[in-house]
C-alpha cells in the first residue's frame, strides 16, 4: 500500500514538474525565424496587372518564453532570448502590446500605399488629421504631462501637421531648452512647457520623450484593401508597397522571381532599419527566395544589411542580398 502510494505521489510530482518546465512563463521572450508569405494574397487592388513572382512578407516569430523554450532557444541557431521589458515596458499587457504592434502595421500599410501609389502615378489624395501621443516614454520629461491620445496643436507657437514636424523642430534643440506644447485632450485645449532632455539609450540625441503617429485621410483609386491579419509591426513597409506598386503597374517587376525584404518604410520613400533581420534571412531562404532586400542605413557600421549579409553567408544561401536606403532602390533594383 505505501508503495502504490509513493509511485502516485511520484507521479503526481512528475505531471506537475512537467507541466511546469511547458506552460510557466518566465520573464523572458525568445524571437526566432517566422515565415515569409507571399504578398498577392494579402493585398487586392482592382483590375491588377498580374506577375509571375511574389513579393513576400518576412516574419520573425516571437512569445514569452517557457523553461522548455528557454532551454532549447540556447542551443538553436538564430533563437535569441531577450529579457521580458526589452520587449513589452513594464505595466504593459501581452494583449496591449499585441495592438500596438497592430497599430504600427496599419501605419506602415498607409505609407507604402502612399509611396506605391505615387510611384506609380495613379490618383492619391491625402487629408491630414491631426499628430496624437501614442506614448510618453518611461523616465522622459514628458512621462508626467503628456497621455497617449493627447492631439498635438503646436510647438511653441508654431502649428505642426505631421509627426515629423515636430521631430525635426526638437532635434535642433539643447539640453535643458524648454518647449511649449499646446495640447488637445478630450475638450480641452491645454499648455504644457517640457524640457528637453538626451534618450536615456541615445545620449547623443535629445527630445521630450513621446512616440507620435499622424492621422491622415488617404483616398485612393483604384481602391486597395490590405489583409494581414494577426502580422503586426512596421517592418513590411517595403514589401507591400512593391507589392502595391506591382499590382498597380503593367511591368512585372517581379520577372518570375521570389522577392524578399524587410525595411520600415515612410511616406518619403525611405527605408528603416528593423529588428531580427539575420532570422528574416533564414526565414526567407527556407521559402526559396531568390532576392532579400535589407535596410543599408547610409552604410553605417553594423547596419541591417551588414547583420544580414553576416547571415547570408553563414547559412549558405544562394539569395542575392540588395542593399536598399529607399523605395526607389529596391525598384531600381528590380526593373534592371
């Protein structure tokens, strides 16, 4: 009797034990290499003009880590384990960083239609509706004044349109130079006086402290309508305005290849640098790709293509990885 009973009290130690090393999370998140999908089923324009390639979108996929993931992500190539607040600031719900990241896909979809439409030379129309706080970052002198959702009128007196506006006025500032800020939230119209102050991880560059987004109004024909599901961040800019401006243009630019890229794209054209880009690479050469797009950053040192090129070789890909600081060079790229 006493040994039945040890073997089910073993036992019961042993299903708890291993529910534990696969389902507690630890403050942990593991990024590794996702998927690259093509693109023509996620973007639908009228009367397209049809290619014989894809363009594709490059995940990484990411989720806090369990003691199991945690212990494998060690030995795998491209798994990288990161501490939980480098990934979600503290007090920030899984699900509230899962919209966020939503959010930053919409924005980045308007941009890489306004760029593909206008590359394209179809009809566009943009109404800009305001610039609004998206977050006031933690330990910045705009953490106590300034809450998401506050509608940004003017800085010191000057009206802005665009998140950029503001960004390019507080850059040319000083530490310890005060702005003022007139604010609306909800009904009221508000003053707010901020210092500027250096990023705490960018001592060289100074600001109040805040993440921005301009709300625009953009119309255009013929009409696009974008499906990306559950995808979120910014980093397919790139890939869906060539997408767009595939679908919008007689050329097939794609020649019957299997494009694939990363980059955070603005309404400028110009292309941003992204996170994960080395497991973007094992991504995209697992699905066959033939070309992959990677943010040059001016050819500064350690830069996107740098890191993807690094993996490139290590993996032994046939791709040819393209340098690209703007649209307008991966389109080069591609019509040559």
């Amino acid at each position: 009797m006493k040994s039945n009973k040890r073997v089910i009290i073993t036992g019961i130690i042993a299903i708890l034990f291993v529910a534990f090393l696969g389902a507690y999370r630890l403050p942990y998140y593991i990024y590794k290499p996702g998927t690259a999908d093509a693109l023509q089923p996620f973007v639908e324009i009228a009367d397209a003009y049809p290619s014989e390639g894809d363009m594709h979108l490059v995940t990484v996929r990411g989720g806090q880590a369990t003691p199991i993931q945690w212990a494998l992500a060690k030995v795998r190539s491209y798994h990288e384990v990161v501490p939980l607040e480098q990934v979600r600031p503290e007090g920030i719900s899984e699900d509230e960083y899962f919209h966020a990241q939503l959010q930053l896909m919409e924005s980045s979809q308007e941009a890489a239609k306004v760029v593909a439409y206008e590359s394209a030379g179809r009809d566009i129309t943009i109404d800009y509706e305001g610039v609004f706080v998206v977050q006031a970052l933690k330990g910045m002198p705009a953490e106590d004044e300034l809450e998401p959702g506050d509608e940004i009128l003017s800085v010191n007196g000057e009206e802005i349109s665009e998140s950029d506006e503001l960004v390019n006025y507080v850059e040319r500032l000083s530490e310890g130079d005060e702005v003022t800020l007139t604010i609306k939230r909800g009904d009221e119209t508000l003053s707010k006086d901020i210092q500027v102050a250096p990023f705490p991880d960018d001592p060289d560059k100074v600001g109040v402290g805040i993440s921005l987004v301009t709300d625009r109004s953009v119309e255009v024909n013929p009409e696009v309508n974008v499906k990306s599901g559950d995808i979120g961040g910014p980093s397919a800019g790139l890939m869906f305005s060539l997408e767009m401006y595939d679908q919008l243009t007689e050329e097939d630019i794609t020649k019957g290849r299997e494009v694939c890229g990363t980059g955070e794209i603005n309404y400028e054209g110009e292309v941003g640098r992204i996170g994960g880009i080395d497991k973007k690479v094992v991504a995209a050469d697992r699905e066959g790709c033939d070309v992959f797009f990677a943010p040059n950053e001016g050819e500064e040192e350690g830069s996107n293509y740098e890191v993807a090129m690094e993996a490139a070789e290590d993996i032994g890909t046939g791709m040819d990885v393209v340098a690209v600081d703007t649209f307008e060079d991966a389109l080069n790229y591609l019509s040559e």
